[in-house]
C-alpha cells in the first residue's frame, strides 16, 4: 500500500461518521414524499367502507382493484378517460410549442445584439417570479374579449409561453453553442433559421428535454387555470375532472363507489407523468460539459 493510500484511508474512515447523519436525514425526507403516494396506492385498492372503516397502509386485495379500475373508466360512459386525453394533449401540445418558443427566443437573447434586449431579458426574468395564479383572471378577461374561453385554446394559448423555459435556454445555449461555429456556418452561407434547425436543436437535447418536462409538470399541474376558463366538462383536464368528483362525493346521495372512483383516478393521473420521467430520464446524464463543445 503506497503512503497516499495509507493517508486517504484514515481520511476516509473520518468521514464515514459523518454520512450515517445525513442518511438518516434524507431517508426521513423520502419517507416524508413517498407515504402519501403509498398511501394514494393503498387507497386505490379499497372500497368506500373499507377506506373509512379505520387506517390501514396496506391493500384490500386484487379483485378489488380490477372493480375499481372498472368503475373508473366506465363512469358517466368513460368521461375520466376523457379527461385524461385532455390533460395528455394539454400538456403535450402546449409543452412541445413552449419548448421550441424558449429555445428560439433563448437563441435570440444570447446569440444576437439587438436594441432593448437588456431591458426585454428582464422583464422575462421577472415573468419568472410572478406566479401563474396571478395571471389566470387578466388571462380570462383576454380570453374573454375574444369570444375564446371555454375552448382547448383557452388552455393551451397560455401554456406555450414559459419565461423560465426562456432563462433556462439562454444559460444553454450560452454554454453549449460556441459563437465560433455560428460563424461558420454563416460563411459557408447557411441562413439563421437552419443553423437555428440543424445545429442549435440538436445540441441543445438535454435541455429541450428538462424545459419541456418542467413545462408538462407545469401545464398537468394547472388546475387553476382550467378552473377558471372550461365550464364544458369534455373539456376538463383530469385535475379538474377529480375536483369535481370529491366535490360530489360529499353531496347527499352520492354513490359510495365515487370516491374508489377518485382514488383511483388519482393514481393513474400520476402514472403519465412518472412514465415520462422514466422515459426522459436518459437525456439528462450527460452533463453539460460531456455533451457541449470541447473547444
């Protein structure tokens, strides 16, 4: 054993103590998010009597979970599935037109010199702080004056724009595309929208990837929104569509099998988006630096 192995050894055996504490710590915060979310699997698998009956983490058994499955997608002549269509185009539609819109106005903002850029970037940046809450009734009275509220435009039309989606594709695209092969490409008499095309987009893939999975979370998330502009419920996302149901789940006659229908629903409205994730999650490994340029 060399003596820089013999010096690291000990080092090493010092900070061993000190990690069993930070385990602890992060294993009580993964505890803290993942028992609501057993929890929801749990209920998922109950029947009314037996999700009131008394508190249990454990499932009341297979049968029961086909019946609720059942209940669900045949409820009111399949109208949850309707719903979950809705989110799934909601959020796949407005994702994909926020990410090309970020990644083209990230283009233009570190690439390009042009009068008020400082004074535009900013205000994009303070886009960012205000919450989306804020801006759901100014939305409403847009969308109102135009005869557009109660359509899938009055949802979709505020989700492609993304000021976040917009920082993070300037800090991208300021590191990952170097000015020189820009230039270059310019010379050899390519116009901006196919260097824009053929060589900003391709580089720029993990990027494209983290914007447009923050803006489906976004977008999936956006019950508020939605609250506010559908009146129509074929046209409500799944968020709503589950609102509503626990809201009658507590009005005099309600069927008991409702709320097995919104514990449920609850739970397959979370695999769409743990799917992507999953399915996502191989454009985030290289790092910045492995996938940009090296000089």
């Amino acid at each position: 054993m060399s003596a820089v192995t013999r010096a690291a050894s000990p080092a090493r055996s010092k900070r061993m103590p000190g990690s069993i504490p930070v385990g602890l710590v992060m294993g009580l915060f993964a505890l803290y998010f993942l028992i609501p979310v057993w929890w929801l699997v749990v209920a998922a698998s109950k029947d009314a009597g037996s999700l009131y009956s008394g508190f249990s983490l454990w499932f009341a058994g297979p049968d029961r979970v086909l019946d609720n499955l059942r209940l669900t997608f045949t409820y009111e002549h399949g109208i949850y599935l309707r719903w979950l269509a809705n989110s799934v185009g909601y959020a796949v539609i407005g994702g994909v037109a926020a990410t090309l819109l970020a990644a083209a106005a990230g283009y233009a903002f570190a690439k390009f010199q042009f009068r008020g850029r400082s004074v535009l970037f900013t205000l994009v940046l303070g886009g960012v702080l205000v919450p989306q809450a804020a801006l759901v009734l100014p939305l409403f009275l847009m969308m109102s004056a135009i005869h557009m509220t109660d359509t899938y435009w009055s949802v979709l039309l505020p989700s492609v724009v993304d000021p976040f989606g917009v920082y993070l594709a300037r800090i991208y695209i300021q590191s990952m595309v170097p000015d020189d092969l820009l230039n270059a490409a310019r010379i050899d008499g390519a116009g901006e929208f196919r260097i824009f095309r053929s060589m900003v987009l391709p580089t720029l893939t993990p990027g494209l990837v983290t914007i447009f999975f923050f803006q489906v979370v976004a977008i999936w998330n956006n019950f508020f929104l939605a609250l506010v502009m559908l009146k129509n419920s074929s046209l409500y996302p799944v968020t709503l569509g589950l609102n509503v149901l626990n809201g009658q789940t507590r009005t005099v006659g309600a069927t008991p099998d409702l709320i097995s229908v919104v514990m449920m629903g609850s739970l397959v409205s979370i695999l769409p988006l743990a799917g992507s994730f999953f399915a996502l999650q191989k454009y985030w490994r290289p790092s910045l630096v492995s996938s940009g340029f090296n000089g």
